[in-house]
C-alpha cells in the first residue's frame, strides 16, 4: 500500500517536472500601475513574452523603492520601475542591474509636473523660478521627486538649501500638504497633477521635462537572472522591443507647436493600457512619457544622477555606473534622446 | 456495636495484620518542584550576546547576505558614526520631544476622559462607542487627513501620537476605575465621605496599579507611532533616520536606528518600572 | 440612641429578599441577626445604615447621638474594607480627615482607638502586612475613632479563621463593655450569636420573615462559666431548631438563585 502510494508520488513528480520543462519560461514581473510602464503592458496583453517562450506574472507595487527591493531579494526577476538613490545603493552591492530603458522626460510630453499650493500661489509662487525659500513636498528624499527638485537648484544655480525639501513618505500625504498649503509647491505624476488643478486645488507651475530632459525609469533584472537565466533575459528584452516600437509608433508625436500628439495606432493601444493602470482614457492620454524606440536608456544620464547622489551622501562612495548599468541588452546612449 | 467503635476494631486489625505480613519497603519519590520560573538577569545577558555572536558568525561566514541583515559589526559601526555626527542630539531631541509632548497630551486627555467614564454612566454610555470606534484607527492611513488638518510642522507629528495614546489609557483606565472594588466605596460612603474624597482617596489611588500598567503600553505605542509621526516631513528624528536609511536601502543604517528606538522603549520601560515602586509600594 | 426596624421589605428585581421585619434596638443593647445563607441579613444591615433604599418600610433614630459622635452609624465590614495604600494610622484617620476637628482632637482620637485595639505598635504598618485578625482590629479602630451610636457590623469574624476569632471575640466583647456601644451583629454563628448578643433576632429562608427573637437573659461575663453551660445548651438548641429545616431548604434553594 505505501509503496504504491511512493511510486504513484514519484510518477506524479516526475511528469510535473516533464510539464515544467516543455512549459514556457516562468518569469515575475514587478512594477507599479503607471502609463510609463505601457509598453510592458503591452508585450503582455498581445503576447509578445508568450511569443518568446516566456510565462510573465505581473506583481504591482505602489512605490519605485519596493520594487527595487524585491528584485534584489528574488521576489521578482525582473522589474519595471523608476530609478532612486536606493536602487543604487541595492545596484551596488550587486544584487540588480538596469537593463533597459522606459521612461524618458523629453520637452513636450507629460508625466511629472510641479504644483504650487493654492496660498503659495496667490502670495507670489507664480512659476518655477520661484522656488527658492519655498517648502517642496516630495514622497522620500532619494527619490525621484527629490531629484526632479534636485536638477532644477542645479540648473538655476540655487543655493542647495534654497529649497527645502519635506518628505512625506507617500503621494496621498504630498497631495493633502499641498492641497492643504501645509507645503508651497509638490511635483505630482501627471494623472495626478492635472485632476487636481483642473479641479483648482493646486496651480500647476509646469512640468518637469519642460526644464530638466532625464532618465526616470527603466527595465531592472536581479544579477541571478542576468547570470544564471541570461536567455530569459534576452527573451524578455526582445518582446519589450516589439512592444517599445509600438509605443513609439503610437505615442512619441509632437506636432510642430512641440504639443504632444498621438499616431493612429495609438485607438488601439488606448485600452490595453487603461486596463493595465486601472485609469480612463483622459488620465491616460495626459501621462504619457517619451518610450525610446529601441529600449535604449542614457547611460551618461544614469553616471549624471549617481553623481548627485553620491555627492549628498544618498548614495554610497563606491557605487559605480558599471556595477549599476548593463550595458549588453539594449543599444545605449551617452546624449539625450532626439 | 456503634460504627465507631467498629472503625477502630478494623484499624487495629489492619495495623496487627501489617506487621506481620513483612511487605516491601519504599521512600517515597519527590514529585513536585518546577513551574516557578526564576528571574535571572545574567541568563538574559547571556542570551543577548550569544544571538549577537550567532548574528556576527553567520554574517561573517556568507550565509547571512549585508542585504538580509547587516552584521552587529556593521551596524555597530553605524551606530558610532551616528553619534558621532553633528546632527545627533538634534535627531534624538526632535525624537524625544515628540514622544513626550505626544504621549503626556495623549495621557492627560485619556486619564481625564477614562476617570469620566469610570465615574459617571453618561460619559461612559456617551463616550465608549467613540473611544472604541477610535482605538482601532490606523494613523498611517489617515496622515494625508492630519496634513490637511493640522500642516506640516510639529502639531500634526504630535496628533499622530496623542491620538495613538488616548484610547487605550482611556480604556486602561476606566477599567481601572471599574477594578476598584466595590466595597471600598461603600465603605467611604459609609463613614459619610464625600463625593469629592471618594473620588480623590479611594477611586484614584486604588485605579494607580492599573493606570500605571496602562502607561506601559501607551509608551510602546507612542515609540511605534514616532515612525509614523516622523512621516511628515520630519528633518530630524529617530522616525526620520530610520525611514531614510529604509529609502535608501543603507540597512546597516536602518538596523541602527532600530537598535535606538528599542533602547529609548528600554530607557523608558525602566524609568516606568521606577515610577511603579515608588507609588505602588504598597503592594 | 435606639434605633427601629419598622416593616422593612425589600425586593431584588423580582426577588423578594426581606418581607415585612420589624425589631426594636435600645441603646447599649446588642442585637445578633441570624438566619440561613441568603436570607438577607446583609442587605438588612444595608438598608439599616442606609447604603441601601429599602422597597419599604423604614428605620427610625431616636435619641441623640453620643458627644461628639462623627458617624452614628457606623460599619464593620466581613472583608475589612481597608485602603491597602494607606497605613494603619492612615485607614483609621481617613472619616476624621472630613471634619474640620480642632488642632490635635484627629490625633487623639486615631491614637486612642489604636490603643483600644491593641494595635499602637502597628500605627505605620499597611495593611498588607497584616494578619486577617489584625486587619479587623484595624476596621474596628477606624468605626471607634469616629464615636458610633451604632455599630453594624456585617459578619465581622467570619473571614478570620477559629483561634483568631476567639481572641478578637474578647476584644469586641471588652470594647462594647467599655464604650458601652449599640450594635447590631450579622453572623451566622450561633455560638457567636449567643456569645455576644442581649436578644438573636432569627430571620427565616428568603424571603427572609421575622422568625423570632430570643432573649439571652445570662450576663455576658457569666456565659463562659460551668453553671451557664446547661442554659447556653438551651438557647443553642433552641435557635437551632429554630434555623435547622430553614437552613437546609435554602441550601437546596441557593441554585436557583
């Protein structure tokens, strides 16, 4: 009777094992539910991973840092999410890689914009260059709020203390302090920012890629995956492409005023990603970054951030842009895109 | 024959029978002992270090990655090079501050509404849904309402942990007001006591052991919610280095201001342990 | 001051606990109420002191108070009652604390009453350190120092085990003598009972009815000796004839309380 019962097990076992061999790829996708990610929303929903032998199973996170955490631990394979100070400090003790481009702030497009708060406004706060001795709300210092506010002190030369900077830890506390004025001004992604001001709680100030064009997110792997699973990887990237193309194809318009116009391809791409983001076509429509064609991300950009971090100490003295950037999956560049 | 004068014929009888009849002898077994747990403050040392030398071995061997955990010695490190930086004092007085101010408003406003409910049924029928209904909120959710609310500054990090802090000393303590017994009221009505010394002489003084053991728990929730509290745009704070080292993922940092919270609710469990002997020691 | 139980009856929700008892109590007088568990002997005593609204009837004062009495009637209670955060001192000064006594008179009054009680050496002890009989030595310093017209006391041996309460029993016994106090005396101790009362006053099983009152007519000092022992025999059997068939229907009766 028990060694039936054994032989039955092992049987069992052993054609599982068979199944799992013929059986495509697992692979655990990780990232948070926003427009910038569409691209890898849509090499899901048309099968693109599928294509290339690859079963993806997406996991959402609602902030960039856990994502990061969670490739580095082999909770996730791969990961979809913007680039802070502690993807680098996680980057540098060798645990993850960027291996791909996704979101790139570019002149004419949307996707993360400044705030001012309602009193700030009417007491003076009319555009950009009027930060300075104002409170800026951002989710986490080392994030990429923080260094959206970064870029601009560098860019008009402010005093590194001109604005002070208030972290509040997530979007739903930046978005009650500076609909409240309990901060002057915020930077808010575009699905938020634009609601609340067309609703006249904030006063929009402009947007971040109108001042400063940079690399905010991109395609993470943990270095177990690049090492051990190296054709997974590949795999992946090349369905990413296709879907990055596409993107391209539909979304990188600006029409000559520089306003930011869409293909005729995009109708149809238009629902994918409002199932994806959980968001209408409205909200989605406003939030669209610039997707480079090719995947490719701005590897000099990347060497660019790591340096301001590590110059305020976010990011640790011996993190190097070869230990964070593999530069080996996607063509990538030293100039900014276009 | 009485029945008891046939008892003592039976006993005489077995006694007769017994010592004829030569069976085998016995001492009889110890059974009892144990289950009276000891104090022992070396073993507890002991325990400590070991854990630590446990910790430090398996860090240093590979098994344990700086990513799952960083090594005592890497966090000790840490620790050093916090203190030694200018921002200390700042940090742990921020930190410190909040804590008090939050857990002595918290604290006053619940012993004076848990007394009320103690005493008077129209407090208690009026307030305990609401205390009840306020006990399980999570601040962390309601933060973005306190920003609106109350801004950015100190006021709304202090709400966060007098909030935290008012029902349960309400409770605790309208359950030690409930716990005094009965009788000693009686007893004070009486001898004709007023309602006043009622209240001042017995009611008090006989809630103090509950009341006390109630601020036990508020001062861990107050240490809990600082991290909370320190989410809102806190510069400086124990709250405010422990999410930032969390951020930026430098977990030697975090463990640090972890090991310093837990050290500050020592510090402060110990100076609560110091108030109890000294008002309870009549017990 | 005598005091009258007249026609009290008193209702528990709709459980009848006393019905319709009436008894007079002269001044130096001690009156012993007895009767089987549950009768209402406690809640008499509560209606008589006042901490319980009787369903009706009423009790009666007559007479003034003894000179500077702070608290005519005035409880000694089964479990003690003390403030375990006070001391001795502190337990049988806390009623004196509510009035407004000239310079000394507060001292005065706890020391005495702790002299009585044999318990001036233990003047700063708290109670926790102290013996059962101790402790009631305590509660009966703390009804002293206020002058009582009226002592009531609510079991006050039961709690305490044989020996203690033989030797208290005196104690009580030459502390009546000397203040020459009122009581009245909730036991359920026949020996007790005719050990101190001038009349046992038998209250039946719930609710609880005047049974009867039986005199004892032996001087208190001569109860203890040999020529007493037939008469005390007497008035034992008597009262427990008296309570015997009560007692063991209300045993039966205590589960469907």
């Amino acid at each position: 009777m028990r060694n039936r019962t054994i032989a039955g097990l092992v049987a069992c076992a052993i054609s599982t094992l068979a199944s799992i061999a013929h059986a495509a790829d697992p692979v655990k996708v990780c990232g948070l539910r926003f427009t910038s990610s569409a691209a890898n929303f849509i090499a899901v929903e048309k099968g693109y991973y599928a294509d290339e032998g690859l079963d993806i199973t997406l996991a959402y996170f609602d902030a960039a840092q856990p994502v990061a955490v969670a490739v580095s631990a082999g909770a996730c394979d791969i990961g979809v999410t913007g680039f802070t100070a502690g993807m680098y400090n996680l980057a540098g003790r060798g645990t993850l890689r960027i291996i791909a481009g996704e979101a790139w702030e570019e002149r004419g497009y949307k996707f993360i914009g400044f705030v001012a708060s309602n009193e700030a406004y009417d007491k003076g706060l009319r555009s950009i260059r009027d930060l300075p001795g104002k409170r800026f709300g951002v989710t986490q210092l080392g994030s990429t709020f923080h260094y959206n506010v970064g870029m601009l002190t560098d860019k008009y030369g402010w005093d590194n203390k001109a604005v002070s900077v208030v972290p509040l830890q997530s979007v739903a506390n930046m978005v009650g302090a500076v609909k409240s004025g309990a901060v002057d001004a915020a930077a808010l992604p575009s699905f938020v920012a634009n609601p609340l001001s067309a609703g006249g709680a904030v006063k929009l100030l402009g947007w971040v890629a109108a001042e400063t064009p940079w690399q905010v997110s991109g395609v993470i792997a943990s270095k177990d995956m690049i090492d051990k699973r190296r054709s997974v990887v590949e795999h992946f990237i090349k369905a990413y492409k296709r879907a990055t193309a596409e993107y391209d194809a539909a979304f990188n318009h600006l029409d000559a005023g520089g306003k930011h116009v869409f293909g005729k391809d995009a109708e149809a791409l238009f629902p994918i990603i409002e199932k994806y983001t959980n968001t209408s076509r409205a909200v989605v429509m406003d939030g669209l970054p610039y997707v480079n064609k090719q995947a490719s991300y701005n590897i000099a950009n990347v060497a660019a951030q790591l340096d301001w971090y590590k110059a305020r100490g976010f990011v640790d003295a011996g993190v190097t842009v070869d230990k964070v950037a593999d530069a080996s999956f996607v063509e990538v560049v030293k100039e900014n895109f276009k | 024959m009485s029945s008891a004068l046939k008892l003592v014929q039976d006993a005489s009888q077995r006694n007769s029978t017994g010592s004829k009849d030569e069976g085998p002898e016995a001492v009889v077994r110890f059974r009892g002992g144990g289950f009276d747990p000891r104090p022992n403050a070396w073993i507890g040392w002991a325990a400590i270090i070991g854990l630590v030398a446990i910790w430090q071995l398996a860090a240093a061997s590979g098994y344990l990655s700086p990513l799952v955990l960083p090594s005592p010695v890497q966090v000790g490190s840490a620790l050093l090079k916090m203190a030694a930086a200018d921002d200390f004092t700042s940090q742990v007085s921020a930190s410190l501050s909040r804590v008090a101010s939050g857990w002595l408003i918290g604290t006053i406003m619940g012993l004076i509404v848990g007394c009320a409910m103690g005493v008077f049924s129209i407090a208690r029928a009026g307030a305990l849904p609401i205390v009840s209904g306020l006990y399980p909120i999570p601040m962390i959710a309601i933060l973005p309402l306190l920003i609106v609310w109350l801004g950015i500054g100190e006021s709304s990090k202090t709400a966060v942990i007098v909030l935290g802090v008012f029902s349960p000393t309400v409770i605790s303590t309208f359950s030690a007001v409930d716990n005094v017994p009965r009788g000693l009221i009686r007893m004070g009505q009486s001898f004709g006591l007023s309602w006043r010394s009622i209240v001042l002489k017995i009611i008090l003084p006989g809630s103090l052991p509950g009341v006390l053991a109630g601020f036990r728990i508020t001062a861990a929730i107050a240490l809990i919610l600082l991290v909370s509290a320190e989410m809102i745009g806190a510069e400086y704070g124990i709250g405010a280095l422990i999410l930032l080292a969390g951020n930026l993922m430098q977990t030697d940092r975090l463990v640090a201001g972890v090991l310093l919270l837990s050290a500050t609710g020592l510090v402060i469990s110990w100076l609560l342990g110091r108030l109890e002997k000294a008002l309870l020691k009549w017990r | 001051m005598d005091l009258s139980v007249a026609a009290i009856s008193h209702w528990y929700g709709g459980t009848n606990a006393l019905q319709n008892v009436s008894f007079d109590v002269k001044s130096g007088e001690v009156v012993c109420l007895i009767g089987p568990s549950g009768c209402g002997k406690s809640t008499l005593l509560g209606i008589i002191g006042g901490l319980i609204a009787p369903s009706s009837g009423e009790v009666r004062l007559r007479g003034a108070p003894p000179a500077g009495s702070l608290n005519p009637l005035t409880y000694v209670f089964q479990d003690f009652a003390l403030l375990p955060w006070r001391t001795v001192r502190g337990n049988v000064a806390l009623a004196l604390e509510e009035h407004k006594l000239p310079a000394g008179e507060l001292a005065s009054r706890v020391g005495r009453a702790l002299a009585m009680c044999g318990l001036s050496d233990f003047a700063e002890a708290l109670p926790g350190q102290l013996s059962g009989g101790m402790k009631q030595r305590v509660g009966i310093a703390r009804a002293i120092a206020v002058t009582p017209a009226v002592l009531l006391l609510d079991e006050p041996l039961s709690a305490l085990d044989a020996q203690t309460r033989d030797l208290l029993i005196e104690d009580l016994l030459e502390i009546f003598r000397r203040e020459s106090a009122t009581g009245i005396w909730v036991t359920h101790n026949l020996d007790e009972a005719l050990r101190v009362g001038d009349k046992v006053v038998v209250l039946s099983r719930r609710p609880g009815r005047l049974k009867k009152i039986v005199p004892v007519d032996i001087p208190r000092d001569q109860r203890v000796l040999p020529e007493s022992a037939a008469e005390m025999a007497r008035l034992h059997n008597e009262l427990w004839s008296l309570i015997k068939a009560e007692a063991v229907m209300a045993d039966r009766e205590v589960a469907d309380v």
